[in-house]
C-alpha cells in the first residue's frame, strides 16, 4: 500500500471526465489539502474561482464501469483556524419573508480551534455567546464522473456523488460510489468544520483540511447510488428533487442492498426497514437534495457469503 | 388536578369540530384506552371502522382560538400483546417495482412482550430472527380541532396535527397544538409499539394502548405548527406535500420560536440552525408528509422572560 | 323538470356534510346568485366573511356513495359591473424578490360591460391602456361534500372538487363528481368574469353572477376525480400538490375512463393519450394544485354501450 | 446570408463543451438531417448510440457568454415514413398499476405519410382504426452548451434547453437561449412527427427529420431561461423538478421579459399575466419537467424601443 500526495494547482467546478491529476493503485491512500467551498486555501489566499473547487481527479487503476469505488476516510484535519458560513437561512427553507431583509451572502467568520476540537463564532452575537460546537468535520462535496460524458456542476449531486452536504461523511465513514468511467476518477473538497442537517444557511463552517483517504476498487458488485458505512450504521444516499423523490432513491437503494448482500426477502427487509430505518437530511440547498437512509449495525444479519 | 378516565363507546375518523366526548379543567390530566389502527380494541375485538379512530374530543376548558394547547404525555402503556404490520413497503417511498408482486395489504403479526419491553416477529421470518426491538411507544394520530369548520381524515395530518406518525412523540414528550375552536377538541389514538422514520410500512407495530396526558391552555402564545419538546430538544412539525414544503413549515416555525422566545435576531436564529439543526422525517407514506426540525437544548440561549 | 330558485341568507366556507339549503329531484335546475370570493354581493354589500362563501349545500334525491353528480352549467350571468383582482403575483409561482415590495393583497377594480361582454381595469395601468378581455365566465369554486364526515376548506381542492379555478368550467361545460354522501350536497360560488391559467395573482376578475345550473344522478358509474366536457373535449381533473402528482391523478382518471367507456386497452389508451393529451393548469396558489387532462373529442372512439 | 449542410458522422449524448463539427457565421442557415431517439437514420440504419444523439455542435461566431443565441426553426421536413413511439403510459405519469403489466420498452410503429402531411399507427390497434393524426413537427431535443464546462445527458433538460419535448417547438418558431460559452455550441436532434403534451409515453412519434435552422447572436439582452415565439404568442420555459418549479421558472422569465422589454411595471405585469397567461407541458417523464408561459401578441403592449 502506497501514500500518495496530491498537491493541486488547478481545480475543478464540476465532476466530469477531466485529465486526471493522479494516478494511484487500488487500495493506494492520498493525502491532500483542499480549499474551501469559496478557493481559499489554508493561509486564506484565494486559490481558485467558482464554487466548490475540487481536488482531483484522480485514477484508480482497474476501477471499470460497473464496478463500485470504496473511499475511506482515514483522517479529516483542519489546516486553517478561520472557517466562514453565510449570515442567513436560505430562502427556500423558509417563508421568505422570514429572512428577504438578511444579508443572504454575507460571510460570518467562525473560530476553528484544532487543539481543542471546537468551533465558535469569531465575533460575539447576542444570545450565542455560549455557543461552543465540537468540530466534527465533513467532506461536503466528492465523488466520481458520471456516465456518458456528462460533467455536473460541483453545486450539484447525483447518482456520482457530489454536493451532498452529509454530515454522516466524516473520519472514519467509508462510502462506495458506482464507477461510470474507466479508473473512476475521484473528486473531492469542500470541507466542513461542523454543519447542520441540510445545510440550511447554504454553508457548513467552510474550511480548509489535509484529508487522507484511501480509494479500493470493488469488483462484481454495483449500486445505482452512493452506499456508506459509519462506526454504527450503514446508509444510501439518494440525490434530488423534490426530497420525497431523493428519499425514494435512498429508499430503493437500501431495500437492494438488503435482498442482495443480506440475504433477506423483500417482505423480510420490508419488516426490518419499517421498523427500524432513520433518515438523515443531506443537502436541501442546491438543485438536487440530499436524502439518507440509514440503519444500525445491531438489526442487520450477517452478510451472505459471496 | 383532577385525572379523568374516558370510556369511549364511539370514534372518529376525523379531526374537526364534533360533540365533545369528555369536557375537563384547564391542567387536568385524561386516561384512556386507544383502539389499535384498525378499530380493534385490547382484546383483538373490532370497535370501530375506517383508519386510525379517534377517541375524544376532550373539550378544555379556557381554550379558546389564538391560544395553545399543551399535551403532555404522561404514559403510555400496551394492553394487549399483538401487534401488526404491513409486509411491503409502501409503494411512493421505493421504486415501484420492488414491490409490485409483495401482499401490500397483508398483516403481519408481532409479539410485544410488556414486561420485557421489548417487540418481535410472532412467527420467524429467515434473517430476522433475532431480531428484539426496544418498546418505545409513540402516539401515530393525535391534535385537534381544525379552524372554520374544517374537519379533517385521520389519514393525513395539517396545521392542528393529526396523523404525524413520528416517533418523538412518546412518553414524556410535551406537544403544543395552535387552538382553533373554543376548548380545543383533543382527539387521539392509533398508537404504536414502535416505528421506523417514515412509517413506510404504512405501519409502525399497531397496538392498543392506555394513555395518559395532561392537557393545558397556554394563554397569549401562539404558533402556525405543533411544537414539542423531549428530555433533551425543543422541536417544531410542518405537515404538507411534497416533503420540502413540509420541511420549510417546520424550519419556519422553529426560526418563530427562537426569534420570539429565545431572544435571538434572525441572523443570530440563522447561524444557530444552520449549525445545528437535526431534521427527522415523520410520516411519508399519507396525503400530508411530516417533518420535524430539532435542536438540542444544550444550544439554546435562556429563554427570554415574558 | 323543475327549475328552483336558491336564495341564501348564509353561506359556507367549506365543503362538507352540513343541512342542506335546498332539496331538488334528480334533474332539476338551479338558478342561483354568487357572492365574490371575498363575500360582496351584486350590490357591493358584504354578505358574507371569509373565503370563497358557497352557496348550498343543494341536496339531490337519489344521489348516494358510489355514483356521479352531473353538473351541467347552463348559464353564467354577471349581476355586477365591478369585477376585482389582487394586485401582484403569488409568491409561490415566481421568483419571491420579484413580487417582494407589491402590495399583495391590495384590490384592483376591474370594469365588467356585461352588454360588450368585456372585461378592463377601472383605472388607467400604464402599458395596458389597449387591454380589453372578451368576457369567460367560469365557476372558481364547486363540488360536492367529501366523504368520512370530512369538511374541506373552500381555499383548497380535492377528490370532490373545490377550488380548483379551472376556465373551462364555464357555461355549456359538464363536470361529473363522484357522489361521497346520501344528496351528494353540491356547492358553488366564487365566479371570475375572466382568468388566467394557474390563477396567478390568487383571483381572477372576481365577481357575482347569476349561474344557472342542472343537476343530474348517474347510477352505476363511478370515478375517483372529477370529470368534464366541453363543446370540443372530455377532461379530467387532478388536485394535490405537487403539481406533479396532480398531473398523475388527472391522467389516470382520463386513462380508466378511456378504458371502461370508450372500449380501449390499456395499450390503446396510451397510444391515444401519448399523441393527443393536452394539459391544462388550474389552481396554483391554493394547498393543493389543479391539472387537467385533456382530450379533443375528434380523436375519440365511440363510447361502448352500457 | 450563407446556408451550410452539416453532415455529421459523430453524434453526441451531451450538450456540453465539445470540438465543434461546424463553424458559422452570425445570422447563418444550417441544413442538417437528425437521426431519431433511438439513434436510426432516415434508411432505418442504426448510426449512433444512447438516447437523443446530437448533430452539431455548432459554434456560431461572435457568441459570447452573457449574449443570447437565436434559433429560428424554418423547416422540418419527414425524411422516413416509419416513426416510433413506446407502447404505454410511463410509470411515473399514472398510476403504476395501470401500466405495471404492459410492455413498456416495446416499440410501436406509426406510418408517417409525408405528402398528406398525416401520421397513423402502422398497424391497426382495436379502437384507433380512425386515428389519423396530422403531421405537426417538432424538435424534442436541441439547445447549447452550458456554463462552467459542464455536459448534461441529452436525457434532461436546463437553463440551456436539451431534452424539453414541446410541441410548440415547430415549424417557423424562433427560440432564444442564454449563450454560456464562446459560440455558443448548438445542438440539435430528436425530432418528432406529432407529440401529446407531456411526452407521456416517454416519446413522440420519433422519426428522422431534415432540419433548416438559422443562428443569430442577439448581443446586449439576456436571459436566463429559453424564450420562444411563435406566429402568434411569446413564450418562456422552465425545466426543474417537480413541475411546481418548472412552472416558478417560466413564470419569472416572462415577469422579466415583460418588465424589461415591453416597458411594464411589475403590477402592470402582474395584471396582464393573471389574467392571460396560458401555461402548457412539455416534457414530464424525464429527470427535469418542462413548463411553458405562454402570452398571445394580441395582449401585448409594443416593446419598448432599445
């Protein structure tokens, strides 16, 4: 097993077939720093324009279409002390007249403090003087090329991935991507310090982190959308509009995941996803949303061999 | 305190403005026996017909349009040792085909074993036999009376509840309903032994239930939604279709109640939600879907006096 | 057959199973005179509060569960000159920072020359000096008492009609309800003189008229949604939200009544409807949406006997 | 003025920025034949994969970001007498189980009679003997690359165009789409013999079609969704889920056309669309929906000059 490091001079605004800027082996990591979701790096200069600058792509050699890419996230660690979020909730999950006399784009300064493990706001605001987050940190946005030579907006998520916004993706979850285009060609950036479900005020606590991840090519199995793993859970994702169809996605993708790897019926994962499945809001910010369904560990019978 | 027992020989499969079952003092506490979904009673007999029959209405004294209505829910405890469910999912919550050959309308036995507090399967199912769920009781079906003369299904839910079908709503919860009709008409019922997010069965494990709650005016406080709080959050509901819109209530009526009784700005209610809000997901599977936004108490500022 | 007279001295604001004001033979006629969507009268004078008063319920022998009411509209006469209109765009059809500083609920009065049967503003709009509408009467508001005991708000639509603000449902149309209560109690009220698809700035030119309708029993046909013809057309009509699934309702209500009373199989009827299908948009402001599927009679088989 | 053939022996699935197959200058004609849907010729000879290949891209010199490109349809000429739809209802259109049972990929063939200008089934289906159809043309598929170098399947539709299936898309109508990158880069193909509203069965009569399109820059005006004109109405569309959306979208475009064209005030413009605006569906069945404002001329004030 080999580490690589990405250092990035150009960065990408969407997920596509791009040249890609490394090659790595199957089960190869990468470490690499990665801008926030506005192109500043670490010591706040400006990187790269546009939304959502990825790192990447890189290659995974034998990853084919039809395959699955497993990333796990080995490590997530702030390299910056500042991190920003948005002033206002945004105007489509809310009554706008809620929020039309908001400073929707201003940016409000929070403060990262690594050693502690905290986040809070930079400057005081009445009533949250107290408000002192844990860091737990995300990756909002990763992913791989979508099919067909497509190349989706890094604002934008589908069945490859993308803006998610999960806060469910940080250190130590491992996701699976469906592979559409021949070495997968993985993408990842815009971290977050901490964030909320939804990412209602269009922003987590936007940084910029060193993430070390490791890219593994699963062969003889495929999915339709993005599959994970959590300490506790496993989970499906499903991207977009409305939530009730990215729900119905998530949905879909957890019952075939339960009647192929589990070896149980339809009518048996009926019963246990009736009983016992959480949904977690991903993304309802950008043009797709994000849903997640999810079930604990504990309720699952073992896997079917093979 | 005066504890009432409401005996009921009649039910509804509305909610809206019909002659009061039982008429009590503002803060006085109600127990009674609900019907399982199906209109069977604790000893499996068949009382009333169509879905999820209300007992009630309680008529509160004092309650009058503009105020609130608080419930607390004091207990809940099973009386009779069958549960039931769905076999299939739902067909709007997975792709269709998955389960366009399973007996959707089949019923499925459990055994719920009081003194263990704990739910399984009456009869195996291969893979889940060692599945035991938890008791964790929740009311499915519960609120009040609609404004103008409305009267509405218990298959579906709006501003003054009705068929939520979250699973926060359980012992020990506290709900606010907005009152729109002198004495509030308090209806209840369709309780469940537990429940997946979603009720995408169409089920949780129906049950017959004794129920006790403590109903209370809240003068000179309003809201458009029901609001609750649990041991440990505050949480409001917005009922409605698509699952966005339902969502955009919920986060409405929490930026309400923070902006009106947390004390804090918008920008200052923007930055606190978007951190840390937790959305769960009620009922998907009626006319009105259900969302939940949450925030966990430790986050919150005093409450401002008044 | 006997043409009644209605005269109301109260009115409703919702659609439900309340006395009826009149009781009339299957077949019979009904003259009878609407008050606006606000509840102003021909003279001007409020007669009534809240939205869209109905004039009714009319309850027709024989009518019971399980058949259709047919509603023929005979006539269409406005009895006032003034029509009005609320100034600005509904928030929930454009952009909100487009509408955000108009006066939303501010009236606008129109001019109704029932002689010409023309329709302009009262007072002089810059650009619109030249606008001059041909009078198309239409019923905003009408249908039948829901099933369950529900009473459905005069604001909204569903299964048994309501606000569905649909222009085609003028004079010379037919509109079939499913029949859900014994009399069926048929509602009315809220006339527009002319409006828009989507009734965008939430009215029409509303006004009173003097409607002239027929109310017939159909034994032994029944439908879920409502159904309609026209000079040229056979319709059906969708309501829910989103418009998506309001779309879906009205196409498989037009898709069973191609295949049980035109002869046509399930892949005739698609044959029909892929090619020739035309969808018209109701009601976009209310709870839920109206969509109406649309065939023109030229391409239609014969009906089937029976 | 010069008029080019374009004859391509490439095709593609995306509109996205790819090499050029032709260069033009502004205010040129293009001749060009489409294959149809499935990727056949005029010869029935299978050319091309995927669904909806593109002829093109052409670039079209002096388009620039921020300019509008102007495509006038001039001609649509039959090129094959078979045309081909699919023979059912798409699920998502219906109810599931009305179509769940009929084959739905099955391909029907239509006789396409190019010198009555008429198109029938090819076969006789029970009940449709009489159907004879007249021939109205169409382009299902056509727009320009979007921003940011992304690429979207031929299968949806954007801000950009693509996949928008409205009939209104004829013979002699002129649409404008927003340019995002240098020439624009305009696609075209998917051409249709006649259509329902909707594309419901997931297609129109899909045939081979030789096209005559003229290309102009319109510098100095911008949009941001395509706007159309016909003989005798302009028009504006939206392409989003759910169609709630895509209706908000085509809804602004025209507020904003008229506002800032022909000189409205936004009340002005509330007042004309509210009792005008006609709204029509194109495509429903693929992963964006498609609304159409439409207003006729003869409401219209003039434009402002400028």
């Amino acid at each position: 097993m080999t580490t690589h490091r990405l250092v990035c001079n150009a960065w990408h605004n969407v997920l596509g077939t791009v040249p890609p800027a490394l090659r790595i082996g199957d089960g190869d990591c990468v470490v690499t720093e990665t801008l926030d979701a506005m192109g500043m790096d670490k010591d706040g200069v400006s990187r790269a324009g546009g939304g959502n600058p990825m790192n990447g792509p890189i290659y995974v050699e034998g990853a084919m279409p039809g395959d699955m890419l497993l990333v796990e996230i080995l490590r997530m660690t702030p390299i910056r002390a500042m991190g920003w979020t948005r002033a206002a909730l945004a105007a489509n999950v809310v009554q706008p007249d809620r929020v039309r006399d908001l400073p929707q784009r201003k940016r409000t300064e929070w403060h990262i403090d690594i050693a502690a493990a905290t986040v809070s706001l930079a400057e005081p605001v009445a009533g949250l003087e107290q408000l002192v987050l844990p860091l737990d940190p995300m990756i909002g946005c990763f992913g791989v090329a979508p099919a067909l030579g497509q190349a989706f907006s890094t604002a934008t998520s589908a069945e490859n991935g993308g803006n998610m916004d999960y806060r469910g993706f940080g250190p130590s979850a491992k996701v699976w991507f469906p592979v559409f285009v021949p070495g997968a060609l993985f993408f990842l950036g815009d971290c977050h310090a901490v964030q909320g479900d939804g990412e209602i005020v269009g922003t987590g606590v936007e940084t910029a982190m060193e993430v070390e991840v490791r890219l593994s090519v699963v062969k003889g199995k495929s999915a339709v959308w993005p599959r994970g793993e959590t300490e506790d859970a496993i989970l499906t994702v499903g991207n977009a509009r409305p939530l009730d169809q990215a729900l119905q996605h998530a949905t879909t993708e957890m019952f075939d995941w339960l009647t192929s790897e589990y070896g149980l019926s339809a009518v048996a994962a009926s019963h246990l996803m009736g009983q016992v499945i959480r949904y977690d809001v991903g993304n309802v910010f950008d043009p797709a949303y994000t849903m997640v369904a999810r079930i604990e560990k504990r309720w699952l019978p073992p896997k079917v061999p093979g």
